[in-house]
C-alpha cells in the first residue's frame, strides 16, 4: 500500500529549501528565518496544511537540536520560557479557526520590526538591564500562540531573549530546548484539529531525510561564529521574516 504523498514538484521547489532553512535556524543559527518556512510553503499548500507537514520535521529537528547542545542550556531562563509558551500555544489551540492565518502573519510581521526598529534606533548599553520579567512573559507567549498557528514562534520570544546576550551556544541550546516543549504540546491539538492526515505525514517522512542536514549545517555554524557577527546575521534573518510575514497579510 503507497501513501497518497504530494506529488507536484511545484511543491517541493518550495518546500525543500523551506526545510533546509528551517534546519539550520533550529540549530540555533539565524532562528530569525525559520520563521519562513511555512510562509514559503504556503506559496504552494495552504498554512494550515504547510504547519502540519513540518510537525514531524520539526519533532526530528527539535530531538537533533536537543542532542546536539544537551550541555549548554539556560534551565533557569527556560523554567520562566516554558510555561508562558505552552500558554501560548493553548490560546492558539482555542482561536486556531476563528484567526485568519494572514491576521497572524500581520501581527507576527509588525511586532518583528518594532522589535528591530527599537533596537537600532536605541540600542541598549553594555550595562543596561535586562528586559523586565512582563515583557518576556508577553513575548513568551506570543511565540506560543504564533509558533501554534504558523511556526513562527521565534520572532516574538528573540525579542525577549536576544537582549540577555547569551553566547551563541547558550543562545541555540536554550532556543532548542524550549521550542521541543512547545513543539511538542502542539501534536495533540494537531490532531483534535483534523490536520495530522495521512497525506501530510507521508508528505512529510518524504522532506525528513532533509532534517538532519539542515540542523548539521547550523550546528557547525553556530559553534565557532562570532558572537557580534552570529546576532547580526540574526537580525538580518528577523528583518527578513517580519516584511514577508507582513507582506503576506497585506496581499
């Protein structure tokens, strides 16, 4: 018996790069631009369908990521991180089909380039402080809720994140940590929603041997990049994802 997989190959030119660059911003390299990998994938597949394709990428992904950095990882920062994203992701649960996919997008979008706006218009000194605890339980959360309905949960909890100046290392472990948990609570209310299919999952064991290649590149990247250069590249993957994703809603 064959699963009845995406066949056109429309689809794949989008999806292929989309899971490459997915890979490498889950090992904690440019994490802004995985943000594009379902809005690339929507140029062929609905969103909806787009995130359920990439559930059990990104689980393969999330258990690389996972291995890869298991030394390095902020427990304190993600004992904070973790509740507020699974909040997040059960407000997504709840409003997943009254929110249009591009309202999300425009909301994604807009808070991503506020967040760059502000921070190179006023960038912060060497001593100031921290964000306050509100800020990241608001970020947190917002990563949760976008992260649920799109995958692109890494924009809202960035801003947060980025101004503790972790190093890189600490910065991808810490990230890859707390999207598997957050990744992880979506599977159920994934299938409540009627998106895990079987045309979507054989879709998606056909696009998982692109995974580990993927989180490999990023991983060799983001252990021996500078630090000025690797948060430089992550804005510049964050400006990126806030137009497309603004873009899209406004289209």
């Amino acid at each position: 018996m064959s699963f009845p997989l995406i066949t056109d190959w429309g689809f794949y030119a989008v999806a292929i790069p989309a899971v490459l660059l997915l890979g490498v911003s889950k090992s904690g390299f440019g994490a802004g631009f995985g943000s594009l990998a379902v809005p690339m994938m929507a140029l062929a597949v609905s969103v909806p369908q787009a995130a359920a394709i990439l559930m059990p990428v990104l689980l393969v992904m999330d258990l690389l990521g996972l291995h890869a950095y298991r030394r390095h990882f902020d427990a304190k920062l993600l004992k904070f991180l973790i509740p507020w994203g699974l909040l997040g992701t059960l407000v997504g649960t709840l409003l997943f089909k009254v929110l249009e996919p591009r309202m999300v997008a425009g909301i994604v979008g807009a808070f991503t380039l506020l967040f760059l706006a502000q921070r190179l218009l006023f960038p912060p000194r060497p001593d100031s402080p921290p964000p306050p605890r509100w800020v990241g339980a608001l970020c947190t959360a917002t990563s949760g809720f976008t992260s649920f309905i799109a995958h692109a949960g890494g924009p809202p909890v960035n801003a947060y994140v980025i101004p503790l100046r972790l190093s890189p290392v600490d910065f991808a472990a810490t990230m890859a940590a707390f999207f598997f948990c957050v990744n992880l609570s979506k599977w159920i209310p994934y299938a409540w929603l009627g998106l895990l299919d079987m045309r979507n999952f054989a879709t998606s064991l056909a696009l998982l041997p692109l995974a580990p290649l993927g989180v490999y590149v990023g991983v060799r990247i983001a252990k021996v990049i500078d630090q000025k250069l690797f948060y430089r590249l992550l804005y510049l993957g964050m400006l990126l994802t806030g137009c497309k994703l603004l873009w899209d809603s406004l289209v």
